[in-house]
C-alpha cells in the first residue's frame, strides 16, 4: 500500500521540461512588431573544379533592410549595382569570367534577410523532431550559459531518399538564463549514390550569433560553410551574413 501512494505522489507532481522544450516554448512566444532596421553586409567565397585547375571567386555586397508590420524592404547601393552590372558584361565577352558581386547580391535574397530578423521560424523547424543528447552548462565569449547537443531528424523527400545512404545531422545551441539562444552550430553530413555509378558526399555547417534590439531576438552574424564532391568534381563555399541593427 505505501508503495501503492508513492507512486500516485510521484505522478502528480509537475514534471519539470527539459532544456529542448523550454527552448521550443520559448521561441514560440509572439515577438514584437516595431520595426526594425539594419545594416547588411554579405561576404562570400567559393571554389569549384578539379584540384589542379580550381576556379576561385570571392565577393561583397551589403544592403540596408528594414522589417516590421508591412513586411521587409531591401535597399541597395549604387556602387554594388554598378559593379554586379559591370561584371555581367564583362562575362558577356568572357564566359569564363566570374561574377562575384552579382553571386553575392544573389545570396542576399529577402528569405534569408528576412529570418536575420525573425529567426525564431527557422530555429523552430531545425528543432522539430530533435532529440536532446546532452543539456549542461558551459561558457562562450566569457557568459555563463547552458548548452543543449541535439539529433536533427532532416526530412527528406522520396526522390532524395532514393539517393542518400547516411545522413548525420546535429546541432549545439547555448541558451541564456532567460531561456533564449545566444549561439547556435548545425551539422550535416551526406552521403549517397546517383545513377548507381556516381557517389557524391557533402558537409554543411552553420554557425549563429543572436542578440536582443527592442526586445526582439536577432540574428547579427551567420556563417555558412559548405563542401562537396562527386562526379569527379568538388567545390567548397563560405557565406558570412553580418548585421549592424540602428539603435543596437
């Protein structure tokens, strides 16, 4: 009988959530609606081709962004415009000639200015079917934080599934006291086989800094590093997004 009572104590008592759902339910509290301003600067850098013969470019373009109620709005200057001009005609007369300032102002579309300033979205879909691995403190540039390792379960379609033989996903997150993310790291490696002949492999890894303006949860840098190969050919790219909010 006593044991019997334990165990109707022990199921009443409220469970405590760990680290992943108070995360879950932390990012999907509504977020404010003033509108928010920022500064974008873009670098990117690829590298694709065979090892003896590799074709590099590198390139920059920046953008100021405004979001808020009526959606996002994306300026560009005139010198980058001019530049990523000047380039597509010079390829015109060289079709080997790179176009480093166009590719970079291809980068910044509105989708991925637009989860800078509302990353809760994209952080929830990471998260779903996440499965926590390890919740412990831990520290990043000199903060007392908690530090969440995550499975990722990646959702594939048929066609992919046909093709990919290993997919590894993971991610760290560091959350602060209040239970928001300061920092985020994803991990994806793939690996499969094409047309039953051509294997190919691939790496992803991205890496976050958020911050709070106006009480908003921000993304102020990504990094985006990318490398595959297959087919005989391989290529490897970074992306650097960096935001400066007005008023941050």
């Amino acid at each position: 009988m006593r044991l019997h009572i334990l165990v109707l104590a022990a199921l009443t008592l409220p469970l405590r959530a760990d680290g992943l759902a108070a995360l879950r339910a932390r990012l999907q509290k509504p977020a404010g609606a003033e509108t928010l301003k920022a500064s974008v600067q873009l670098e990117t850098w690829n590298r694709r081709g065979d090892d003896k013969k590799p074709v590099v470019s590198q390139g920059k373009a920046s953008a100021w962004a405004e979001y808020g109620p009526q959606g996002l709005r994306l300026f560009w200057g005139r010198e980058t415009l001019a530049q990523a001009l000047q380039e597509a005609r010079l390829r015109t007369g060289d079709p080997e000639k790179t176009t480093p300032t166009r590719d970079a102002l291809g980068a910044l579309d509105a989708l991925s200015v637009q989860a800078c300033f509302d990353p809760a979205a994209e952080l929830l879909q990471d998260l779903d079917k996440a499965t926590l691995l390890e919740e412990r403190a831990d520290t990043l540039d000199g903060r007392d934080l908690k530090l969440l390792s995550l499975k990722l379960e990646p959702r594939l379609g048929a066609r992919d599934r046909k093709y990919v033989k290993e997919l590894e996903a993971t991610a760290k997150v560091w959350v602060d006291a209040e239970g928001l993310p300061v920092a985020a790291e994803t991990r994806v490696k793939v690996r499969g086989k094409a047309l039953l002949v051509i294997s190919f492999s691939s790496e992803q890894r991205d890496a976050y800094r958020f911050a709070r303006v106006n009480g908003r949860l921000v993304t102020v840098h990504h990094l985006h590093e990318s490398s595959g190969s297959g087919g005989g050919e391989s290529g490897q790219s970074r992306r650097v997004t960096t935001l400066t909010f007005s008023g941050s």
